[in-house]
C-alpha cells in the first residue's frame, strides 16, 4: 500500500510550485478582487452588493433595510469573503465624501470626513438610489450574461448593462498583487458630453475629450491646480497626477484683522488628522504665519486660520500652508482596469470611453432583440385571440365537451402550441373584454414597433442616435444646476507660484544660542555675557558653543562628516531646562561631532578644514542645507574627519600643527568649492600629525596671538610666510604650547 502512495507522487521543483500557485493566487485577485471593470466600473463586491439588494426590491422608493440583511444576502448567496469585507465596501458606496454619486442611501452612522469609523451593520440601515438603478437599468432584458454564482444555486450578472457612467463618475482604487488602480471622481453630465462627442468622432483626441470633461471632480472639491496641457497629457497616458488644494475665503473681523476659513478640503484627506497637522507644526514654530487653528466643522467643513498679524497677506500666509500641510496634496491617477476582454492594462480615456459605448452598444442589441422576441411572442398570441373572438362559441364548446381540447382547437383553427395555451389560460372573465378592434389596435401597435426595433438593428446611425438619447437623459437628471449634479472641483490653470519667506514675518528679537558637548542646544532671550554665562547642564555635559543671535537668523552647525545642518534659530528651544537634542532636530550620525556652531552669513565665505591640513573656501549660500538631512560640503573619511570650520575675514591665514610648525601664506591660494575634499593647506609628514589651528589676519595689521595675558604681536612674522602646502617653520619663541591663536 505505500509502495502504491509512493508510486504516485509527482516530483517538482518548489520554485516552480510557488510560482505557478502564486501567479493563480495573483490572477485571481486581480480580476475578482481588485480592479473594476470598465465596462460598469464596478468591483464584484459592489456588483454583487448592488444586485442582492435588487433581489431584495430595495429601490429608492422602498422602505430602509438593515444593512446586516443584505451582508447576509450577499455572503450566502454571492460572495463567499468576510463580513466586514463586504459591508466595508457598502459603505463606502454610501459615503458622500468618498463617491461623487452615492450607489446607496445609507441611514445610520456610516463614518465621516473625520475618519471616524461606521456602526456595525445591525445598527444601519440602507437603499438603493436613482444612480444605482440606472446603472441595472435593463437587467431583466437579457442585456448582458449571467453566470453561475460560486456554489452554482443561483445566477448573478457577468456585468451590469445601465447607461451610467459609473467607473468614471465615481472612480475607484484597489490594490492588486503587483498592480493598483486609482481612478478619480468627474462630473457626470460633462463625461454625457463626452460619450456624445466620442460616439460622433471615434477618433477625438484626448485635448477634445478633456475639454468637455475638464479633469476630476471629487466630492469634497477644492480647486485644481494644473496646466491643460498636463491634464490633456495625463488623461493621455492614463498615468499622472494632479495638484488639489482646499478652497478658502477670508471673513473680515473688527479692527481690521482676519481670519481664513477653509471650506473644502482635498480629496482623501481626513480632516481631523489635516487640523492635527497644522497645530502641530504651530507648535513646533514651523508656521511662524500662523497664530491658531480652530475647526469649527458641522455638517460643512469649517477650518478657521487665525495670522500671527493682521500685516500678513493672506495669500501669503496660505501659500506657505500649502506648501507645508496637506492643504494641497496630489492625487496620484492610474486607470488600470479590466477592459471588455476581461485583462488588466492601464488606459488612456479615449479607451475608456470607446469600451463603454461599445458595451452600451451590446446591451442595446441584446434589449433590442429581447424586445423583438416578446413582440413576436405577443403578436402570435394576439392572433390567437382574434381566433377565439371570431369563435367564440365554438371555442367554448370545444373546451366544453372534447376530452383534448387542445389537439382539437390546433386542427380546427390551425394554431400553434403558444396560440392554445394562452387560450386555454384565458380567464372567463377577461372573454368579455375581447374586442376586435382592440386586439387589431395592440396588433398594429406591435408591428410598428416591431418595424422601428428591426429598423434601429440594421441602422449604425439609429444605434448611435439611441445610445446619445440614453446619455443625454443621463445628463437632464445630473444636470450642473442641480444640486448633486453641481461641479464641487474647480479647475484653476497653474500660474506663478508665491515665493513665501517666512522669515520676513518672525519677531526680530535677540538671542543667545547655547550648545553642549552632548548636544543640547537652547535659545536664551536676549543677549547675555558670554563671559558670565550661569547655565545649568545634565550631568557629565558642559558648554561647548555659546554666542548672540537675532530670532530671524539661521543656527549652522558643521559636523565632523562634512556636512552643514541649518536650523532656524525662532524654531530653538527656550533656555528653561535643558534644550533639545539636535540630532532630534537635524539627522547627525551618533559618531558624528559638531565641529562648529555659528550665525550663517549668506554673503561670507568659510574655510572648511581637514584633521590632515586640506581644505577649500565655501560661500555661505553653498552652506544652508534645505533639509533636515544637511547638505554634503566636504568630502571626508575616517582617517580625515572635518575638524574646524573658520571666517574668511581677512588676505593672509595662519596655521599651525601638532608638528610644532606655523605656516602663513595668502588667502587667496585657496581655491573656493561648492563641495569636494579640498587642497592641501599645511604639509605633515607623519600620519599622527594634525592641525591644531587656523587663523585669518589683514597683512597691514601684522601677526599675533591671544593668551590669558594679552595680545602678543609678532615683530617680524616674514619668515614663516611660505608657499600654501609647504611645512611651514618652527613655531616663534613664545607662542602658545597649546597651539592655538586665542585664548
């Protein structure tokens, strides 16, 4: 018996078994998970959810029904997933700020703009809207396939065949295993002229498309902030991205102050979280324009903006919030749908919208032939009846007194099987209303439309007269009048962005920055005795820089890897305690030391130095870093790490070494760099040898240096005035043995 099993077991490779398994795993997730169809720009879920609660008679006339009922509905007859899967997604389809046009009417607490989450679904309540219906509009009409739902009890629709527009009047975005979707919202009754344009003119370019669309409009508005030619050129590729910001007005207070009220706010942003946002960064002095934020939201978003003065401009104030909170974000677009064929690609929306008239051509075909096989049905009946109008007595009698009426009424009138059977179902008392006239009257009628129906199926161009009536009926009940059909997104062209500094609006006041050897610096108010400073410091830390600075200056610190780190000395923390830790506020490496910590000068320039004596000059411009990762100035390794960081300040510079040598040479020998490693300064033979100090002199004030016991001037200091990367000469009699020019 084992030598049996064993016989039977197939031998395969496990990378060849993840991979074929997966890619089933992936394809599936793909088509019946993730991506909506383009023909209905529905995911099966909301297919499924919208056709159980057809089933269900839930139509926007209808009374509400606990949602729990048609999540039960839906898992036990459609889709066998969690619960939460499912009624997540009916949510979602009630949510006003989420879809541009709600598929259900939801009654209860189904969440809000805040994030914060629905009730569960034995609390809340719901129903189809109008939208929903459009888009199963035809569905009893043999309009589109059915197929077997997954346990083969019942049928569901392949797709639903309505005229709605509904993949892109409500967008939609899912996350497939190595593919996404992210397709926004736009305004129905432009994509109606959309469909109308593309059905007269195939081939319209997308700059034609977009002009009767004119780019998204999502539900919670704000203002669109992009060129046409990056609309046209995004809708082109069916890849790209759009700017979106809030929309505000500005609400004049007394005394002439104001404050900005913020309405919309953009699309996929929770607004509890963006309100967050800025008081934080309020807090933390980012948003020095800024005084206060308040959201005073109810039904309609509120968010008031108080300026830290009535001088600031307002535009001003909110170009800076845009560029720093999420008042303007990006919608990043991706339409990768399943097309007709049933596989995923992203698409251009000139695909999008010849698939979906295409599909709506299909289900007019099948609805027109649906109806024409129950004319010819009904006409066939109908000529039956005149049989038993013409006959009445006789029928009667035959049905009275023949054992099979049927074979005897189909061999004496000629009849057909149809024909006999709705003569035999006829109720007595409807016999009465059987008129001659009347029954010529509904015959004739049929046979018209019989005609128009065979007419419209043989005519391209009554085919396209008839889907451009669908859509423009569409277009009546959405119109831009009317309240839902109102555009929300406003398209603004992009023009000249406001340059914000900030800084031109911060309090000048005096400061005294003060950095530890451990890293913790504070801002004390005004400008102390640097000489009598009386700071406290955390145990086993102690004064490393102080100096005097102005609240609207810019904090360098110069770290032993070559980089430059720029804080904003009215972002510092108080002098109260002890401060904070830089490396909190500027991405320093824990093995990295602050070499320097100075005042910036944009207009000076700086000797940057090696721990070997190479270096190069670097302006102040080249020396503010824009982020908190610093900027990279000089090139350094282990062995050379940055050790100081000087003032050009004047034509001559001195150097000296732990080789007891002093070397002075011109200024301008040194070659000024953006970055780089730098030029030798000072030669050292040894490896253990280093600089100790450098120091700039104005050649007509001479030389010297500072002890504790004064100011020594050197009487002739010519002799160790040599070439730049020569060894210079033993140190002066006198000269400092610590080997610095100060004290």
């Amino acid at each position: 018996m084992v030598k049996e099993i064993i016989e039977r077991i197939d031998s395969q490779q496990l990378s060849d078994a993840l991979s074929e398994r997966y890619l089933s795993y992936a394809v599936s997730t793909i088509v019946s998970r993730a991506l909506p169809d383009v023909r209905d720009g529905l995911k099966p879920v909301h297919r499924r959810i919208l056709y159980s609660m057809l089933r269900q008679k839930l139509s926007p006339n209808a009374a509400f029904r606990k949602c729990a009922t048609v999540v039960g509905d839906v898992l036990g007859h459609y889709h066998p997933h969690g619960d939460s899967s499912v009624y997540d997604a009916m949510v979602r389809l009630a949510q006003d700020f989420s879809v541009r046009y709600p598929l259900i009417d939801g009654q209860g607490n189904f969440g809000n703009i805040d994030g914060d989450p629905q009730a569960a679904y034995r609390y809340t309540e719901s129903k189809m809207t109008d939208a929903a219906m459009l888009i199963m509009e035809g569905l009893d009409e043999d309009s589109v396939d059915m197929m077997p739902n997954f346990d083969g009890t019942t049928m569901e629709p392949v797709v639903m065949p309505g005229a709605f527009p509904n993949l892109l009047a409500n967008g939609g975005m899912g996350i497939a295993v190595g593919m996404a979707t992210n397709i926004p919202t736009h305004n129905v009754a432009e994509v109606c002229d959309a469909l109308t344009l593309v059905v007269d003119k195939p081939d319209a370019t997308t700059a034609q498309i977009m002009k009767k669309m004119v780019g998204p409009d999502f539900p919670t508005g704000g203002v669109l902030i992009d060129f046409f030619d990056t609309i046209v050129k995004n809708y082109d590729t069916g890849r790209g991205a759009f700017r979106v910001r809030a929309r505000w007005e500005i609400e004049e207070l007394e005394r002439g102050t104001y404050q900005v009220v913020v309405t919309e706010i953009p699309y996929g942003i929770v607004k509890s979280k963006l309100v967050e946002q800025i008081a934080t960064l309020i807090d933390g002095k980012k948003l020095p324009l800024v005084d206060d934020v308040i959201d005073e939201s109810t039904t309609d978003v509120r968010i008031v903006i108080t300026p830290k003065s009535k001088n600031i401009p307002a535009d001003k104030m909110m170009a800076h919030l845009f560029a720093m909170t999420d008042l303007e974000s990006r919608f990043n677009m991706n339409f990768n749908v399943i097309d007709s064929n049933g596989a995923p690609r992203v698409m251009p929306i000139g695909d999008v919208l010849r698939e979906f008239i295409a599909h709506q051509k299909s289900v007019l075909l099948r609805r027109t032939t649906w109806r024409l096989n129950n004319i010819a049905r009904r006409l066939e009946i109908l000529g039956g009846l005149l049989v038993v109008y013409l006959n009445l007595d006789r029928v009667i009698e035959i049905i009275r007194t023949e054992d099979d009426a049927k074979a005897v009424l189909v061999a004496e009138f000629n009849l057909t099987d149809i024909q006999v059977e709705a003569i035999l179902n006829t109720r007595l008392r409807s016999l009465r209303k059987l008129e001659e006239m009347e029954i010529k009257r509904e015959d004739a009628a049929l046979r018209e439309e019989q005609r128009q129906l065979q007419e419209l199926m043989a005519s391209p161009d009554m085919q396209n007269d008839q889907l451009k009536a669908w859509f423009a009926d569409i277009k009546k009940r959405y119109d831009k009048k009317t309240t839902l059909g109102r555009r929300r997104t406003t398209w603004t062209e992009q023009t000249e962005e406001i340059v914000v500094d900030a800084d031109e609006f911060i309090e000048k006041e005096p400061l005294t920055i003060i950095l530890s050897t451990m890293g913790w610096i504070r801002a004390a108010k005004g400008h102390l005795d640097l000489n009598a400073l009386d700071m406290k410091f955390k145990e086993g830390d102690e004064l490393q820089f102080a100096f005097h600075a102005m609240s609207t200056d810019k904090i360098n610190l110069f770290a032993s890897g070559g980089k430059m780190f720029t804080l904003s000395a009215n972002e510092l923390p108080s002098a109260r305690g002890f401060g904070e830790s830089v490396r909190m506020m500027a991405d320093i490496g824990a093995d990295e030391t602050i070499v320097r910590a100075f005042v910036l000068d944009m207009r000076a320039k700086y000797l940057v130095v090696g721990r070997h004596g190479v270096g190069f000059v670097v302006s102040g411009e080249n020396c503010l870093a824009q982020t908190r990762n610093g900027k990279q100035v000089m090139n350094v390794d282990a062995k050379n790490p940055a050790i100081m960081c000087v003032p050009v300040s004047g034509d001559m510079v001195a150097m000296s070494g732990s080789n007891d040598k002093l070397l002075i040479f011109a200024t301008s020998e040194i070659p000024e760099m953006s970055r780089g490693k730098g030029v030798i300064l000072q030669k050292y033979n040894a490896e253990r040898t280093y600089v100790l100090d450098v120091m700039f002199f104005d050649a007509s004030d001479g030389f010297g240096w500072t002890t504790g016991r004064g100011t020594t001037k050197l009487a002739d200091w010519k002799p160790w005035v040599a070439r730049r990367a020569s060894q210079g000469r033993t140190i002066p009699i006198g000269f400092p043995r610590s080997g610095k020019f100060g004290k």
